[in-house]
C-alpha cells in the first residue's frame, strides 16, 4: 500500500462517515502538489507530496499555506487553471495538518510492525518493544490548550495502538478466523482476550488476542464462547441452556471441542484465558 492509499484510509477511519472530508483532503494536497510544481516558492522538495519530506519540512509548508491563504486572489498559488476555493478556504492548510498527523502515527505504527516481525528474545521482551509511547511533535500541538493537548495525544496514541493491534494479530493469525477459517478481512476482528478498556498492560500483548469472525468475536466479547487450556472451543451454559434453534446447532453447537487455528506465534496466554473464563457461565 503506497502512501497515497494509506493516508486516505487513515483520513476515512478519522473522519465522520459521509463527511466527505477524507476525499477534500485528498483533493487538496494533490492540487497543492500541482500548485508547487506551478510555482514552487521555494518547496520544490515538496511537489511530491505523497513522497513526504521530513515532518518538520511538510510543517514549515502548512505555514507557508496558511499565509499565502490571507492573500486571498493575490496568491502566486491563485492560479487561472486550478480551483481557488481549496486554497483560500483553508483545505489545503487543514488537509497538511492532517497529513502530518497521519505521518506521525504511520510511521510509529510501522515501526511497532516491524518489531513485531523481528520479536526477538523472549515473548516478553518483544511485548515490552510494542509498549513503546508514540512521538508526536510539539507543533502539531501548538494552537491546543495544555489540557486538551494531552486528551489529544492519548486519543492518538489510543488509535495508533489498536491499529497496530488488529494489524498484529490478523498477521500472527495469518488473515484467517482461528474458529471457521474465514480469510474476509471485512468480516474478521482482532478480540482481545482481556478487553482493551480493563488492564492496559495487556492491550499491545499479542497473546491477548484472537483473530476471529463477527459473530464469533460478538460472542467471545459476550462471553458466550471460550477456549479452554488446549484451546478447544468451549460454550457457556447461557448459550447452551437458551438457544436451542438449527443454527445455534450450526453455527455454535457443532464447534465445541474443536481445537482452533493456532498462530504463528505468540500462542494466547493462559493466565489471560483463565480470566476470561471466570468472567462466564462455563
């Protein structure tokens, strides 16, 4: 995936659905490409946007922006065969705001992938390695309040996680259900063992995870459904005493006792199992 289609994914998951936001920004930076490229104002080492310049640098263009934006039609940028309403209503400035937004986390992002993939020394150590806090500019902060600033860096570091999680845990699973086998990534979940919100040492833990269809998922979050310590399917008697329809047979019923796809690594967590179980009527 180039750097185009991530930051669109990226833009679309952070934006409210329908929006139109995520397409804008798009828009935007790809004219602001063509804008430099036009005249380059001294950013010529920015025409290629989606070939990102350091951080820093996409910065010092924002402000660039945001004042040739004042300028209005007196803009160099105002230019006869481009639209003039991306620059001078300010979607150009928002849309590198949220570039450099969407660099900081990919990139943290990329890096906790990597480490993962390399997971050397013991399961514990390379647990630790994913724990790692996200770096986020102070410019990216500037113009939040102290108190809203740090709301704002634990809502990113927060996504910028469970990404990486769900990332994780679809490769350890190799992109398939550990119950049925389905490969839809659209339909599959990254679980957590031990929920996100009730222990946050466990949340980056890829033995805290199971990678498992919709309705499976719905029903290990419910705890309908567990594994036990040779991680069989195991049913709650709640499922079991209440739903006695065909496809609770089907799609319940027959799985107890099957043993799931085990992943390719970091096997889930006994201790973590243990609890989940408790948590049920088994």
């Amino acid at each position: 995936m180039n750097t185009k289609e991530a930051y669109s994914n990226f833009a679309t998951s952070t934006n409210l659905a329908n929006s139109g936001k995520a397409s804008s920004y798009i828009r935007a930076l790809d004219l602001l490409s063509e804008m430099i490229e036009a005249v380059p104002m001294g950013f010529s080492d920015c025409e290629d946007i989606w070939s990102p310049p350091p951080i820093e640098r996409l910065n010092q263009l924002y402000h660039f922006v945001c004042e040739e934006k004042k300028k209005g039609t007196k803009s160099k940028w105002n230019l006869p065969n481009l639209p003039k309403s991306y620059l001078q209503n300010g979607y150009c400035s928002a849309a590198l705001r949220d570039y450099q937004s969407f660099l900081v986390e990919h990139r943290h992002e990329q890096s906790l992938l990597e480490e993962f993939s390399k997971h050397n020394g013991t399961e514990d150590e390379a647990v630790r390695h994913l724990e790692r806090e996200i770096e986020i500019p102070p410019f990216l902060l500037e113009d939040i309040a102290d108190v809203e600033g740090k709301e704002v860096m634990r809502m990113v570091k927060a996504r910028s996680n469970q990404r990486v999680f769900q990332k994780i845990v679809r490769s350890n699973y190799g992109q398939a259900c550990c119950i049925t086998g389905i490969e839809v990534p659209e339909v599959n979940r990254a679980s957590h063992i031990i929920p996100w919100a009730k222990n946050k040492e466990t949340r980056m833990d890829p033995r805290n995870g199971l990678y498992l269809s919709a309705t499976y998922d719905a029903a290990f979050d419910r705890n309908l459904l567990s594994l036990d310590e040779d991680f069989r399917v195991i049913l709650s008697n709640d499922l079991k005493d209440h739903y006695t329809s065909e496809s609770t047979k089907i799609h319940f019923l027959s799985k107890e006792g099957q043993k799931i796809r085990l992943p390719k690594s970091f096997l889930p967590k006994q201790e973590f199992l243990e609890t989940h179980r408790r948590n049920g009527n088994f």
